[in-house]
C-alpha cells in the first residue's frame, strides 16, 4: 500500500523559485524512486490562485487559493522573499500570507521553512522559545526582530519539534531530502539525492559553509590551488614544510603569505578542513573514532579529540550522538 503526503507549498509574488520547485522535485522524485509504495500529493497555494511571478522573473501557476486549502495538511512548506535595498537583503514579511500561516499551522503535522520563509513562520508567532536557521545573509535581522528565538545562521536545517528551518536556497533540497528520511527511511532519500546528482546530507548540524567557502578568495590563485589541495588530501602530508615545498618557497616565506592571505595558519586552516571532513563522517558513517582519525589525517583518537575541541568545544562522540540520525 502507498504511503500518502498532501505537501502544500506557499507562493507568493517575488517569492524564491528554487525554494517552490527545489521541495517539489524532491517529492516527485520520491513518488517514482518509492516504486509505489510513496505518494506525496504537492500542490502550490498562493493568495490567490493563479500565476504568480517568482524573484527569477519566471511564473508559476498555483494550484489553489489560500482560501482554498484543506485545514488537513501534512506537510507544510514556506518558502520566502526578499528585498535589496542598499544596505543589503532583508526578508520581505507579506501579512497576507502570516495570517494564513497562522490559520493554518494548527491543523500541519509538520512545518518547514525554506531560507528566508523562517521570518513567515516567525511573524507568525511559530519559532518562539524555539532555535532556528535562515539563509546566512538575513540571520541578524531575524534575530533582531524576534529575540525570543535563538537563531543558529550556521546549520543547513534545524529541526525543532514539527517545525523545521532551512538554510539558504539549495539547502532546500538537503531538507526536503531530510523530510523524505524522516517520512521513508535514508535509502529511498539516498535514492532520491542520486538521481539529483547531490549528496545526501541529512543532518541539520552540517555547517552552510565548507572551510573552504567560509574564506573568501585570496588574491594569489596559488594559494587557492593550495587550499584546494588541502582539502581534496587531508590524509596526505600537510606539515608547513611539506606545503611550502608544494609551493616552492621558504617555510618562512610560505608562513607570511599564507597568514596574510587567508587570515589564518596553514596549521590551523589544515586542522579546519580534517574536522570538517572527520564532521561528515561522524555524520553519516558508524565507522570508529581510531578509523575516521586515520581517514581523515588527525592520526589517533586522542588527536582528533583535541582538534574537535579547539574548533568546536566538543568531542567527536557528543558530536555523532547530536547529529548521527539513525532510521
């Protein structure tokens, strides 16, 4: 027998078009990887039913009218806007579409926002008391306008009781993959991520930024080469001496310049990108402390410990019981 999920997803004027048809292919995918045995129903709900242009100029065409929806939702799912005035993005909040948010909140199993939707389900009161996340770039406004929230900008997702928020834009599909384990088990999200051509990553501890994307570009392309390296080897010989050969130049003169470039050691920044890669396996592997510490160049259990705690104030173990999902 199938498994069914009536998805509604609000759309609204400007609204991000990765954020409507990002979950949507999600759960199409699913329907077809589930063999039958998976039926999400999805429809788009707008104000007012009909077209709607989306922030990429393309339109959508809605399936209902606010009016329209059934109170008995599954799964409920906003996405959000934007405006960009001078200062920089700030979420858009339609009171039209909080006050539906709120009407029909009550009667969703489940609720998720997609990047900026989180300002919707805050406005409408659903976050309070509660930790979440939005796209990095509008986090302080959302933590400035609801102090009653604690507002993690590092997360892809967090989930909060039924309530769930995700990160920015893509990371839609890291959710609505996480909402298909949660309803179906991993190997049918895993299923899914394949035919997207995209990992599975399920786990809401996992940072928005890479080491590598959480540093900016440096002015010298040998340098970023050399970041690239590092984190494409971080079982391989990193040592200042061994970099600085890579690059052919003194261990001193390697030492200035990749502190002035990157902000950072080549020390610490290697470190950065052995835990980050030790984070995904303890996320998504059962393998042992002394395997993950060899796999990913910290060498022993007791090495691996210390780095977590220097970069995370953790230790690997809290780190997999908090984020290691098992279905």
């Amino acid at each position: 027998m199938s498994s069914s999920h009536r998805v509604v997803i609000a759309t609204f004027p400007d609204v991000d078009l990765l954020d409507v048809t990002g979950p949507a292919e999600v759960f199409a995918l699913a329907n077809r990887e589930g063999g039958g045995r998976v039926r999400y129903d999805v429809r788009l709900a707008s104000p007012v039913r009909g077209e709607v242009r989306t922030s990429a100029g393309v339109r959508v065409v809605t399936d209902l009218g606010f009016d329209e929806v059934e109170p008995t939702i599954d799964t409920l799912i906003v996405p959000g806007a934007v405006d960009t005035p001078p200062g920089g993005p700030v979420a858009r909040i339609d009171r039209e579409v909080v006050a539906w948010i709120e009407s029909v909140a009550p009667h969703a199993r489940r609720i998720a926002s997609v990047c900026v939707g989180a300002h919707l389900l805050a406005a409408a009161g659903l976050l309070d008391g509660r930790t979440a996340t939005t796209h990095w770039s509008t986090a302080g406004q959302l933590a400035a306008e609801h102090p009653h929230i604690v507002v993690d900008p590092d997360p892809i997702f967090i989930r909060s009781g039924r309530i769930w928020t995700g990160a920015g834009i893509s990371a839609c599909l890291d959710l609505s993959l996480a909402l298909v384990a949660e309803d179906h088990g991993e190997d049918l999200a895993l299923q899914v991520a394949r035919q997207l051509v995209v990992y599975l990553k399920r786990q809401g501890g996992q940072s928005q930024f890479s080491v590598p994307l959480s540093s900016p570009a440096t002015a010298r392309r040998d340098i970023d080469d050399l970041r690239l390296f590092i984190t494409e080897n971080v079982d391989g010989d990193l040592s200042t001496a061994a970099l600085a050969a890579k690059m052919c130049l003194s261990e001193r003169h390697f030492t200035r310049v990749f502190q002035q470039e990157t902000g950072a050691s080549a020390a610490v920044y290697v470190e950065a990108c052995r835990v980050e890669a030790a984070r995904r396996l303890l996320e998504t592997t059962d393998q042992p402390l002394e395997r993950i510490a060899t796999t990913v160049g910290l060498g022993s259990v007791e090495t691996l410990h210390r780095a977590f705690r220097r970069q995370l104030s953790a230790t690997p173990g809290d780190y997999r019981k908090r984020f290691r999902v098992t279905l």
